[in-house]
C-alpha cells in the first residue's frame, strides 16, 4: 500500500512532469528512473545524497554563488 507522503510525492512530480517543456530535463527524468528500476545500488546511492542534501539545507549548510564560484576555483587552481 502506498503512504500519503508517496502518493503526494507522485502527484507533485505528474504535475510537473506535465508542466515541463523542456527535453533534456525530460530525458533526464527518465533515465534517472529506468536507471534506479535497474540498478538498486544507484537509487541507494541518489536516496542518500537526496537525504543529505536535505539535512544540509535545513542545518544552514548552504553556499551562495559567489563562495561556491571561490570553492570551485580553488579547487580547479584558476
């Protein structure tokens, strides 16, 4: 049985998925999805980030461009 969370979950991405024009987002989606049927390791691995992503967030761990533009550069030595 589906809980309430997935069903909104599903009808926020319909919604979307509907109101999106473009393609290359579209393709997207669809091989993030053919490829987390396929592969258990991979949708693991995505859930994860996702989850951690959101724990960030709501902690404040967040950058705005410009510090991440200085990370990156630094980072790539420009």
């Amino acid at each position: 049985m589906i809980d309430m969370k997935t069903a909104d979950i599903k009808t926020e991405l319909r919604e979307l998925i509907d109101k999106e024009s473009d393609n290359s987002i579209l393709e997207a989606i669809r091989t993030l999805l053919i490829k987390s049927k396929l592969n258990p390791v991979l949708k693991e691995k995505l859930t994860s980030r996702a989850l951690k992503a959101e724990e960030d967030i709501k902690a404040g761990r967040v950058m705005n461009r410009k510090e991440l533009e200085l990370r990156l550069n630094k980072r790539l030595e420009i």
